[in-house]
C-alpha cells in the first residue's frame, strides 16, 4: 500500500552559467507519508540542489527546467508546487515543507533571542495568534524538543551546539509540516550529541508523522536512520531502495563504491591500508 | 628514531569569577617514530588543549613535555627548532591557508625560516613536496588556496607540515571538513608518508571507526582524563570503559545495526 506524500517527476535543475551545468537530471521520486528518505552522494552530486529544486527555493543562475512537483496534502488536496503564485508559495513553505539548512547552528541570529525568533515563525503564518498564544506555542516547542521552556529568553551564544540545533528543528516543527527536509542537521555535532539529536527526530516523527529528506554524505549514519536511500550521482539518482537493501544488496556500482569507501567501525574490512 | 612523552600533564583554565576549569587531568603518554596514535572523545573533553600544549601554544599547569627526553624550550632558537620537529595539520583547510598567497609562498616559507635546503635548491623542494602529496606541482605551485579543492587544500597543508622534516605530526581532525569520498584518500596519504618518513603521528579526532583503522594505539579522553588506553582493534571493539562504551554505541555501524534484528535504539525502525 503507498500513500504517497511528495511525487517528483522528471525533474531536472540547470545552472544557466557558460557552460550550463545541469545538476539535477530527470530525477524521479515518490516521498511517502511517514516515511524517512535518505539522500546521499559526494559534494556537488546535485543533493542539495534537489531538495531546494523542490521547494522552488533556488536562485538564479539555477533554472528548473523540466518535470513537475506534487504535493499530496493531508487534506486531499493536491498541490501542483512548480504553479504557486507568490503568495500561494510564501503561504505553502513553511506550512507544508519546513527545513533544518546545512549549518543550522549557526543559522540563528545572534542578536535576538530564541524565543523571539520561534514566535518570528507564528507572526508570519499565523497572523490571528495573540502573543500570549505565541509564547506559549514557543514554550511547548521548546519542551518538545528538550532544550526547555526557560531557554526562550537565552541568546543563541548562550546554548550549546547540540541545543541550537535543536531550536532550528523546533523552528521547522513548529507549523506542524507534512515535510522537513533536512541538509546535513548533525554533521557538526560529536558522535553523542549526534546520536541524541537523531533519536530526538525519529521520536518527533512518530509522534508527528511527517516525512523527512535527510541529506547527508555520511552514509553509516544514513543507513540506519532511514527508511529508504536514493543514491545520487552527477545529478541523477542512481539507486533507491531500502536502507538495508542499499547494505545488503547494492546494484549499482557507484553505491557500492561508497559503501566500500568507509571505515567500517566493527567490520573487518579495513579500508585504510596500512 | 624520536620519542614525544607527555608526562603527567594537567592544565587548569581560571574562569573568570566562576572557579576553575580542569581541562587536562593527569595526562600521560608516549608517540615514538613510526606510531600513530588515536586520541579520541567528544567535544570539551580535552583532546584540543592536549593539541595546544604540544604545540606550545598553551604551558601546562603542572606536568611536562619532553622530546627525545629533554623539556620544551620555553622560548628562543630552542623553541623553534621544537617546533621544527613536531608539525600540526589543522581541521579546515579553508581557515588554514592564507588566501592572499599562492601555494609557492605556503611552502616556501617553512623551507626558508627552518632552512631546510640551501636558497638555490627552494623551487625543487616545493616540487618535490607537492609530488609527496601527490599533487602534480605545474597544476598547483602558482594557485591560490582558493582554486583549490577541500582535498587539495589539505594536501598542501600536509605538505606544509612536511616542508620542516618533523619527527611528529598532530593531525587535529584533519579529513572531518573534507568530503567523505576523499577522506580515505587523504588518511592513506597520511598512512604512506608516516611510514615511508618514520613520523610519530598524533590523529585526533571524535571519529572512532577512522581512529581504529588509522592507529596503532587509541586513547580515550573524557572530561580531561585518560579513561582507556591501548591496541586500537582492542580499544574499539572490546572497550573497556563506559565512556568508551558509550561512544562505540553512539557511532553509526551499520554493521551492527543490521545484525540485530529488533529495532534499534535512536534507529528510525
């Protein structure tokens, strides 16, 4: 049974600079409900170019120049992404699609406090809520994800890395989305905080049930966490399956290339030759 | 044949009016030529600060180090021929070079401060490091760092290290910047030259599955002390300590993951 929540069709991204690059060809995906979906692939294999692409979130010289985007709402409706008007599109980020950007600890504005810049996210999109109703929306996002109601007065140079971090994805959590897509949210962090902040998100998303794109180019950690792997190369995706099929059986020799191109903690196949 | 030994070494921060930090707590060990050593633990817990006082860069509060059984030269011709001999590559290979110099200047300058090689024979040794590091010396020698790629950045940055012909190397995390699929490549760079030059290697990291495969010998530190110590393969998979242990749980090893059948903890199934 799928219950698709994101269908992406030949989808490709060119960057119109001498010569043209084109970084995301003819990609073909369905994002299901619930569902975590690994993307994976050296830097400048297009992933990131991808999941921006899909929130139209691309800037010039980048030009989407073919394929189609759809959102399946919850509500039923189903949301042609590439036609949003303006404010059609200001209204749907966010709302539908919330993202954790590749450096997010640093993402927070050093000036302001963090519970300011979470009650930032309400005053935007929901305009009827009273400050009363923002804080305290603020203050429950901030017991959600364990950094705890008290810190929304705390500066972001007060908190630490692994805390920061969690206020960004209390930021993207708090319209309740249907997607976050998430660029590199842990590849800072030491190995305890990661894996802390990696139960935090898979707890959230039983709880909340939305979908996650979790793009990263550390496939271990990718391989556990994820319902499923797109392998991505040269702007086209070159395997998608299951993470433990990406283990066990990988098809495609790029993917066992990179699955080959790690030190494996326990295993016995050094890579590093010594 | 040279051997680092750090003896007894504590360093305490005085945080203003809020007490004492114990960043270091009793520190010993030794890295002789021809051995690299892991030292390995999370953030705060000191690995930085051990990278510091080798580098005199920060004094112990109490304890020493010594090379070749004689103490560190607090300052002078002393200190710089220290320095000569123990070498520092650092995690980010944008921050580490000067983007205002070309590749030459990087690795002329060490050459020339140290006086490695007469003034005549510079050029040649620029081009003989750059072959070390497997950079191809017509393509890189006139570039600036930022026509370089990460992986070749750090490459010169090894070079750099190298240009002195130290005795012992600190690698602070130097492949956590770079891209996971030349990462391997420049640890096997690191790998060759330390055997083919004999250099003690001192690799920090918090990347335990690297640390095995790239180490004789692995040291844990948690919160300034040396919590376990020893054969690289014993250290990480038959650890010890609960602090050890808990690392080794927190790494990705899908090995593991998908031996066990249940779900895993902090696993999405």
């Amino acid at each position: 049974m799928t219950d698709p929540l994101l269908s992406v069709r030949d989808f490709s991204v060119v960057y119109d600079v001498d010569p043209p690059v084109a970084a995301v060809k003819n990609v073909m995906l369905e994002l299901q409900r619930g569902e975590i979906l690994g993307l994976a692939g050296e830097s400048g294999c297009g992933k990131t170019t991808l999941a921006y692409g899909i929130q139209r979130l691309l800037k010039a010289p980048a030009v989407i120049t073919g394929g189609s985007v759809v959102f399946h709402d919850a509500d039923g409706e189903d949301i042609d992404v590439n036609s949003l008007g303006v404010e059609a599109m200001r209204r749907f980020r966010w709302d539908k699609v919330s993202m954790v950007f590749q450096g997010a600890m640093n993402a927070l504005n050093p000036v302001a406090t963090i519970g300011s810049q979470l009650e930032d996210v309400f005053e935007v999109h929901r305009p009827g809520m009273n400050r009363k109703q923002r804080r305290d929306a603020v203050a429950e996002l901030l017991e959600i994800v364990k950094v705890g109601a008290q810190r929304a007065r705390s500066f972001p140079h007060e908190l630490s890395g692994g805390m920061r971090q969690r206020v960004m994805i209390a930021m993207a959590l708090a319209l309740r989305p249907q997607l976050m897509v998430m660029d590199e949210p842990t590849t800072a962090l030491d190995v305890l905080v990661q894996r802390e902040i990696l139960r935090q998100i898979s707890q959230l998303r039983r709880e909340f049930g939305f979908s996650v794109i979790f793009i990263t180019h550390d496939l271990p950690l990718l391989l556990e966490i994820s319902d499923r792997i797109a392998i991505m190369r040269e702007g086209e995706i070159v395997e998608l399956q299951t993470a433990e099929g990406i283990w066990r059986d990988p098809q495609d020799e790029y993917t066992k290339t990179l699955l080959s191109s790690f030190p494996r903690l326990t295993g016995e196949k050094g890579v590093v030759v010594r | 044949m040279s051997t680092l030994e750090v003896r007894h070494v504590s360093k305490v921060y005085n945080l203003r009016g809020a007490g004492q930090l114990t960043a270091l707590d009793d520190v010993s060990f030794t890295i002789d030529s021809g051995q690299t050593i892991g030292l390995v633990g999370q953030s705060g817990s000191g690995k930085s600060t051990i990278a510091k006082i080798l580098t005199q860069l920060e004094t112990p509060t109490t304890g020493e180090v010594l090379l070749d059984g004689k103490p560190i030269p607090r300052r002078g011709a002393g200190l710089r021929s220290y320095r000569q001999q123990l070498r520092m590559v650092f995690q980010d290979p944008f921050a580490s070079l000067n983007p205002y110099h070309s590749i030459r200047y990087h690795l002329e300058r060490p050459l020339r401060l140290d006086k490695v090689v007469p003034k005549d024979e510079t050029e040649a040794e620029v081009r003989r490091l750059l072959e070390r590091v497997r950079l191809i010396p017509d393509a890189v020698i006139d570039r600036r760092p930022h026509e370089l790629s990460g992986g070749q950045r750090q490459r010169i940055a090894i070079a750099r290290a190298l240009a002195s012909r130290p005795a012992i190397l600190v690698a602070d995390e130097p492949v956590s910047m770079l891209d996971v699929s030349i990462r391997l490549g420049v640890l096997n760079l690191l790998a060759d030259l330390q055997r083919e030059e004999g250099l003690g290697v001192l690799y920090i990291t918090h990347d335990l599955a690297t640390a095995r495969h790239f180490s004789d010998e692995i040291i844990v530190l948690n919160q300034g002390r040396i919590v376990e110590q020893g054969k690289a393969d014993d250290v990480i998979l038959r650890p010890q300590d609960p602090y050890t242990q808990e690392l080794r749980a927190a790494s990705p090893d899908p090995e593991r993951f998908f031996a066990s059948a249940g779900p895993a903890e902090g696993g999405a199934r």
